[in-house]
C-alpha cells in the first residue's frame, strides 16, 4: 500500500471566543493510508471521511473569508496561517500569495469564518480553539505525483486541555533565536499552544534588560552573541501569536539565580563560614528593601515585554543552608517573627513577589514547591513519584494545577521510549469533577543540562507529540499504545517533510527524508 | 580565562609506509587555553609546548612539499587536506587555493615531506600514521580576533590501534550520502580510518548492484529516492580516501537477509509449518548450488567496488528453526554428514563465503558468532557480558580481533554517558604481547533502529570521540574521566565550529554554536 500524502482543511471555523489562531484553522499536512487518519494528529474530537474524491490542484484550491465572518481581508493572523499551509500543501506551488485573492471562481474555497475580529490581538487561556465543519483530506495519489484527491471528510475538534505548553531552557545552553522559532513551527503542527521560556537561571541570564543591561552583559555566557535582545524577544511573542501560541516567560526566584548577582550586586545573599563571609553566594537576599525594588523594576518590564497574562515565578529547589548561615538573613527572621521556619521566610519573599507581578495584572505560576507554603497561585507539578497525589492535592486546595512531571524530555533514559509519555492519565485520581477541571493542562519539560541547539529537535520530537495528543484528544480514543503507534509514524513522517528534525521510531523510511547540510 | 583558538599543525611528517594521509598531516584547529592541549584530541602520544610565540596571518602561511618527500606537488590526498585545513584554520580567508603555491616567500610555511608516493591509493590496514616533528599551536588571542598566535610545540605521535572504525547501519533507515560524508568529516577530526557500511540488512537493500539490480529496485524502501547508486558508493569511498579512511562494506548473511529474498527468488530458504512452505523466509538457503553461484557473482562485484582488501561478511544471529523446518535442508544435512548439528551447515556455508572472497583476494572479517565454528577469519566482538573473555578467547586461537561490544552507541540508555565509552580497556586481560598484538582495534557501532539522518550526528558525537581517544591514544596518558572532560568539552565545541552537529556534554557554551537551520 503506496504511502498518501493528505491534507485537512477546517472551511468554516467559529468558537466561544473565536480569535482566529491556527488551531481554528486547523490546517494539517498528513501523510495517511488511503481513507485512514493515521497520519491527523493530535487525533480530532470526531472524525468521519467518506470515500466520495475530488481532485485538488493549486490552480482550484483557495482560502477566503467566508461573508459571516467577522474578520475581513488583511486580518494579519489568518493571512499569514493561509499563506503558511497553502505553502505546506503546494511546496512546489509559487504563486502562493495569490492564495486569498480572487477566490470566487475557485472550485475549491476553504471559507474561513470567526465569530469575533481578534487579529491584532494575542491567543489567551480562554481562546477558543474549537473548529466544526466540513472538511477534506488531501491524497497524493501514488500514480499522480502532481495531483491530490480530497476525500470528503468532517471534522468536530476541540481540546481536551486549555494549556498545552513546553518549557525550553535557554539558561543551560543558549539556544539560537532560529532555533526556538523552529520550535515554536513544530509546537503549532502540534497543537501545543504555550511556549514556557525557562529564559534564565543559574548559569546564564541571556535576556537583555532594558531596565538593567548588567545582567546580561555581565550574566550571559557571552555579552553579545549569547543574548536575547528586546528585538529577539519581540520576534518570538509574534511568531508565537501567529501561530497561536502564548509565550509564558519565567523569571524563577529567589533560587536559581546565580547569574543574576553577577550584574547586579547586594541581590544575591552572601554565604558565612565561620563567621565571616565565604565568597559564595546563595539565593535572593530576602532580608534586603533593595531587593524588592528591584524585583518590582524587573517585573514592571517583564509584564510590559511579554504580553501574555500569565508569568512563571519559578520558586523551586530553594537551598536554604546559605540563608541559615548569613546573621542579617537570621536578624531578619528573628524580626519578622519567622524563628527558625526558613519556611516562612520562603512564603514572605514570594508572597511579595506574586504580590508584585498581581500588580501588573498577571497571573502567577510556580513550581509545587511554593504550594507546600503559599496558596494563592497556579501551581506546576514538576516531582516524580506520586505525582497525581500532588495534583490531587492542589485541585482540593482549590488551585489549578499544570502536570509536568511525567513529560521531563531530557531526563536519562531511551530516548526512543514514547510510549512512556503517551500512557500518561492526568486525570485518573479521585476527585469531584470541579477539582478535575482545575487540571488546566500538562506542560513538556526540556531541561537544558545535556540540550542545545544540536540535540533539541531530534530530543523533542516526536516524543512530545505522544504528550500533545494526550493533552488534545479524547482519551478514551487515544488509549492504546499499538493504535497509536502507525498514526505517529506517519505524524513524524509529515513532520520531517515540513523540515522538523524529528527522530524515527523505528525501523522504516519516509518519503521526504530529513536531508541534513 | 577567554577560550582561545589554536591549531597544531605537522611540519614533516614520515612513516613506515607513509601514504600521505591526513593522520600523517595532522593539521587540527583547537579550542584551548593558552599554552594547555585541552582541545587536542585524540590526546597526542607526545606533546610539549612552550611559551615561544608567533605572530601567524593567512598571507604568511602556507603548506608546501618537502625537498626530500617522495611525494611532490599534484598529489591528491595532500593537496586536498592542505586546502582543507587551511580553509579550517582560515575560515574567512577566501584565497585558499594558493595556499600550495608560492611557498617560499611565506614565514610560515608548513613542510609536508612522505616516504613514498602513495598519493593515488587507498589508505589500507598497514598505512603509517606515524608524525613526528615540529608543530605549533595557534592560539587565536581574545583582544585581536583576527590575528593568530602560534605556539612553539612539539609533537610525536602514532595510533595505539591500526582499526579504528564506525558502524554505519543504511538498511534499517536509509541515510542520504551527504549524511554519511558529513560522518567522514567528523571521523577525520577524531582519526576514526574506518567506516564500516552495514550497508544492507534485513529491512532494506539500498545497495544498487550493476549485477543483480532487482536487489535494490525490489529490497530498497524505495527503488529511486532509498538506493546507493555505483556513483554514490564511489563517491563515499574517494571521499574517505582523502581523509585516511578505509571503506570495509559489509553483506552480512546467511541471516539478517530478509531484504535480499525480494529482488533474488530461491536465495532465502522457504520455511515449513505442518509439512508445508508457510510462505515466510528464513536465511540464505545453503542447500541449492545456486546460493553459491549467486553469492560468487554478487562478491565478485562487491570486491571490485569496494577497493580495501577486508569484506565483512556478517555471519550472526542465524536463526536455525527455518532451516530445521526445511526437508530439504535436513536432506541437504544427511547427505552432507551433518547429522542434525546446524552449527556444521553454518560452518558449511561460511567456509563456501570466505572461500569466495578469498578468491578475490579479500580479509574476511565476522561477527563473534561466526568463531564458535569457524577459525579461519577476522573476529568482531560484540555481544555484551565478559567481551574482554571473548576477546582473550579469540586472541588465544590466534586470529584477529576487532572489539565492538563496549561501543554500541545505539543503544538505550541516558546519551551523555560518554564516561562510559571511556573506560574501556581493550587490553585488560590475561595474555602474552602476541595474543594482546592480536587486538587491532576496536569500533562504535550506530545501528540503525532508532538512528537515521535526524539524529545520526548528536548521537554519535562526541561521545564516539571517547572511543576514538581509547583507541588512538595512550592508556596511561587518558585514563582519566576528569582529566578528559574539559579537553573533550573544548573539543566538541571545535567539531560544532566544523559544522558538526555534536551534542554537549553538559552545562555550558562554545564561542561558535550550532545553528540549525
């Protein structure tokens, strides 16, 4: 049996709050069986194809604002989507510019219809991203290289879970700006939809402050070729939006700031030993006014250069012996009324700083770590063990909670085990049906100690894709391992053809390989 | 302390049969601090540097042929090396090719004298990589980006090792010949002077033959796009040629020939179930005449294409239950003699292989297997367990022995381990010098279920290079894991300045990084 290559198109689109991001437009190219859908993934909601075919060219294929819609022409996010996937489509094709002019005698129109005009606008936790309509899959028939079939196909969809992110980490290795543009592509023909940019940490602090240059020019690897630039950042928010994905920066404290003090001085907490000052240093000085001013300057710009609502606080693995030793951070707590409960000091330092960013008008996220001390957050699960107790317990808290735990990429281990990441059920512990709908979603973690620029695509994909399904679609049809296994062969197939470096699974090939210079 | 640039470079170089290859040039660009060797890798057998410093610009440096070499200008290996490892040392200086010319006005010129002019051949098993004189270290210097500063040094070396191979595996995914000629590049920098081509298996046979091209146009994943055609097998092997490196093809049978039986009906032996064929295959059929007059034919071939004098020949993991369900093989035993011992068919049918390639004058070499009944050829260890008891075992028959069990790179497992590809001591076990002279080398073996061209590179490097130190350098001199790190981190950033894709090693950044596309 030839190997097809095919296509879905969403013709009319429309949702609760129908920004039109590319999950509306829901345009896949699919390498697929004929009359199969191995090849759509995540797996819609409802799929149903037909065998009733139509031949598809260029020439006759077209997309264009259907008359209901309220976004008109030159809506900058479902041009760009158009011209992208016409592109996908028709490689060869190169009069794609074309594609959403003149379209009324075109056979084949692909009307695109929202319910509201957001094209300036940013994707949000409450973006709708549901899609109903008649739809067509594309096939590549083997005898016709340069002609398609669409097969008559419907498609309901929606997502399971409204966050669906994965966290890069460009602290560890530095990670080129092409390098996350073309993760962010991977992440949309996904389904992801939040890119978490773990952007500093201990051993580097690549984004350059406008507020405080020191901390790159002094913190970055390299103060010049190792950076993020207010122009870089802004080009990966808008190559995000357009693909319909939030950028959700983290700025983790009071730990993992060891590159933070090399550009500004007396945040970091100086270390004693034996009394007197060892030279080293430890988390965020807590005990310090400086130190709030600054974190109030720092995120007053953080909140105006990420547009998204929501910021990640970080507050994980705090190391509390260089707080214990230092005698101002002990005076403090004797003075605050904290004793010995570092705890407590734990809770006042982030009590203050969520307390900052609310005043921006963001939500906060933090590690689980913070929920053992603080309880007014959104709360990211990230311990193994038994990581849906932990869920259970913040959803009982009343707090929503995002899983990371069983999707930390990078961790030691086969690199070819997907499965793992598939046979994963977020929501498989006892709890009230409200406590569940506080699982907001799962979040795929690719930690940079062993990841740069070289290992990233082939680490990522198409493993995380094994967690992207489990966060769209409908688990009751997306449980077996052995069903899913040829639909994401396929998937990774597609995936390579649109230039993704994403790693076999097993023995085979694909009709485009992936060419490497 | 800023990173610094450097290169060493052989001034004259001799050898017992010194074909001028690139081992014998020895011309590196390094990442080191000043007046250290940490970026030389594999680790030189002797290397002294002092602090004599030279002022060194593209317009004053040149390579040139010695007044005594026996090669002189014009020779192909030389010419080729001198200008790409100027363009290495040079990247942005776009006069390269005059670097053979006009000589003798340069400061710093670069004397290239060889014992023999070998210049037209193939590197071959008893090439010398001896190098022995003068050298220099360039150290690129952190306040003056574009002049170079070399360091008067000197430098001894040779292999510890003659065999110092790669496992390509293109049959259970097929890698395009760019990828494999980038992996020639990268073995180069390691001083790898073998690829090994498990160039066909039980999934594919992308081998294109002028003899049988059924085999290819029916066993290929695909008859055009998934194929080695004649031009492409030349142009891999005149590729390793100009780097040092040996081509040793392998067409492993009697099993992992699935691929085979597509494109050559009657070579597979028809396997039985009640009495009757099944209508599935097991390996080679070693009853029929004709399985030898093909193999005759297809050797003959193969030993024409491929110029070095060893053929491997496979030879393991023979699954015995198809031939035992064959009447007609069981026949094919009483008449032989064999009773129902099938350790003796194989023995059979190996000795009819071996005698074929002998005939065309070719080193046979065979998976460990293949020793339990046959004693007449090179043995490859790789099964896992006591290898070094395996080895010793071989060693102590007398024959050859290639060690590959410690260098499975493929493998499952955390893929940063690159300590593990280390510590490895191919020579620790009981034996006289002459058993332990019978080890010439070792191999990293990339197999291909889980590998093909998306992940090939940051697999293998740089934590094959662990195995190319181990196999070139002293064991006294490299014995340790933490002396190797920093040497091996600043080496992989040189191979990411060549264009390697070689993954990191942990926490950190190279002054060049990769950037993916």
């Amino acid at each position: 049996m030839p190997v097809r290559d095919m296509s879905v198109m969403c013709a009319v689109c429309s949702g609760r709050r129908a920004r039109p991001n590319l999950n509306l437009l829901l345009l896949l190219i699919l390498l697929l069986g004929p009359h199969t859908v191995e090849g759509v993934w995540p797996l819609p909601q409802a799929i149903t194809s037909s065998t009733e075919r139509y031949p598809l060219t260029p020439q006759a294929f077209c997309f264009s604002y259907g008359r209901r819609s309220a976004a008109r022409p030159g809506c900058s996010v479902l041009d760009a989507a158009s011209e992208r996937y016409f592109s996908l489509i028709f490689p060869d094709y190169t009069y794609a510019n074309d594609v959403l002019r003149l379209s009324e005698n075109k056979p084949f129109t692909v009307e695109i219809s929202v319910d509201h005009d957001d094209c300036d606008s940013y994707p949000m936790e409450n973006s709708s991203e549901k899609c109903k309509d008649q739809l067509m899959l594309l096939d590549d028939t083997f005898w016709s290289c340069y002609r398609y079939f669409v097969n008559k196909t419907k498609i309901e969809d929606f997502p399971r879970f409204q966050f669906r992110g994965i966290l890069l980490d460009t602290s560890r290795h530095y990670l080129p700006v092409k390098t996350i543009l073309k993760s962010l592509d991977a992440m949309a023909y996904n389904k992801f939809n939040v890119f978490h940019w773990h952007i500093v940490d201990d051993p580097s602090f690549p984004y350059q402050s406008h507020t405080f240059p020191d901390l790159s020019s002094k913190g970055a690897f390299h103060p010049m070729t190792h950076i993020y630039t207010q122009s870089d950042v802004r080009r990966v928010i808008s190559y995000a939006r357009l693909r319909g994905i939030r950028v959700l920066p983290e700025f983790d404290s009071p730990g993992h700031t060891k590159s933070w003090g090399k550009g500004q001085s007396d945040l970091l907490t100086p270390c004693y030993k034996g009394g007197i000052p060892s030279g080293t240093f430890g988390p965020v000085n807590p005990a310090l006014p400086s130190t709030y001013q600054f974190m109030e300057r720092l995120f007053k710009e953080v909140s105006a250069v990420f547009p998204d609502s929501y910021i990640h606080l970080g507050g994980d693995e705090v190391d509390l012996s260089c707080w214990r030793s230092n005698p101002y951070v002990r005076a403090f707590m004797q003075k605050m009324g904290f004793g010995v409960d570092f705890a407590k000091l734990e809770a006042f330092y982030m009590e203050k700083v969520v307390n900052i960013t609310s005043f921006f008008n963001k939500t906060s996220i933090v590690w689980q770590d913070v929920f053992d001390y603080h309880e007014r957050v959104m709360v990211e699960v990230w311990k193994e063990g038994c990581y849906l107790c932990e869920v259970r317990r913040v959803a009982k808290a009343g707090l929503r909670v995002i899983l990371a735990s069983p999707w930390y990429l990078d961790q030691p281990g086969p690199t070819h085990n997907w499965a793992r990441y598939y046979t994963v059920w977020p929501l498989a512990f006892k709890g009230t049906e409200e406590q569940k709908s506080l699982v907001i979603g799962g979040e795929v973690c690719m930690w940079g100690e062993y990841v740069d620029a070289t290992n990233l695509a082939p680490r990522l994909w198409p493993r995380a894709s094994a967690a992207a399904e489990r966060l769209w679609s409908n688990e009751k049809q997306t449980s077996s391992v052995d069903k899913a296994f040829p639909r994401l062969q396929d998937f990774r197939c597609i995936l390579l053809r649109r230039g993704i470096q994403a790693e076999p699974l097993y023995v085979g090939h694909c009709k485009h390989e992936y060419h490497s210079v």
